[in-house]
C-alpha cells in the first residue's frame, strides 16, 4: 500500500516522498476470512473536516502536527516547496511531517466541498519502523 509523505528537510525546504507500507494477512474477526493489513499505527485521536474550495486555497503553511490526512471527498492540488505538486483526492492519503520550514501549499481542484479525516501521532511514532515487513 503506497502513500505520500510530506516532510523538511534540515534547511526548512518540504518535499514529498513516496512509501510502501506492507500488508499482512490478517484475520478482523472470527468468522471473516484474512485481509491485507497494516501494522496498527497509535494515534491521538481522530478529526473530521468539511472545508470549502475557499477555505483551503491558501498560502505556504506547515502542517499543525505530525499526523495523517486521509481524503474522503473532493480534491486538492499540494504544492511542496521545492517545486513539486501533486493532486490527492478520494482513497488517498498523506503523511504530513512538515511541522517547521516552509510547509506546503494547497488549491481546491474544483467547487466540491473537502472531506478530510486527520489522525494526529504521537510525537515518538516513527514512520521507518512501520515499514519494516
């Protein structure tokens, strides 16, 4: 399962990067039969947004915390400070780690509301260690 990260690096410019998280099989509950999983990540706790197009266009901004950004409707262009952009929409997913530097930018691609479920992680989660298969 692949998704994006956002991150700065040690002179404040932001970049994305691509990563493969791995799956398991995995069983939810007696009686299903086995599913591709990940690890189980520890969040913080869980945050539902509905933004207008207007209200997400916006200047450079680092993201809040450490967290995950998963898209359930609608669609953004994220531009990253070394000139990169991307487009995200519905069955994606960010990790968003530019908490300093520049951070990132966004445009609303069209006049659909966004539907966004923010997971916020603990400031010791590190994302390499769940990427270990």
């Amino acid at each position: 399962m692949r998704f994006t990260r956002i991150y700065a690096d040690e002179s404040g410019e932001t970049h994305f990067d691509d990563v493969e998280m791995p799956l398991q099989s995995h069983i939810p509950a007696p009686g299903l039969r086995p599913v591709r999983a990940s690890p189980r990540i520890t969040t913080r706790h869980a945050q539902f947004l509905i933004a207008s197009p207007a209200s997400v266009d916006g200047d450079w901004h680092p993201a809040s915390t450490r967290q995950f950004a998963l898209f359930l409707r609608g669609s953004l262009d994220v531009d990253v400070s070394d000139g990169e952009g991307r487009r995200f929409g519905p069955d994606s997913f960010l990790f968003l780690e530019d908490t300093w530097g520049k951070g990132h930018r966004n445009r609303a691609v069209d006049d659909d509301d966004i539907l966004w479920v923010f997971l916020p992680v603990p400031d010791d989660l590190i994302i390499q260690s769940l990427l270990q298969p």
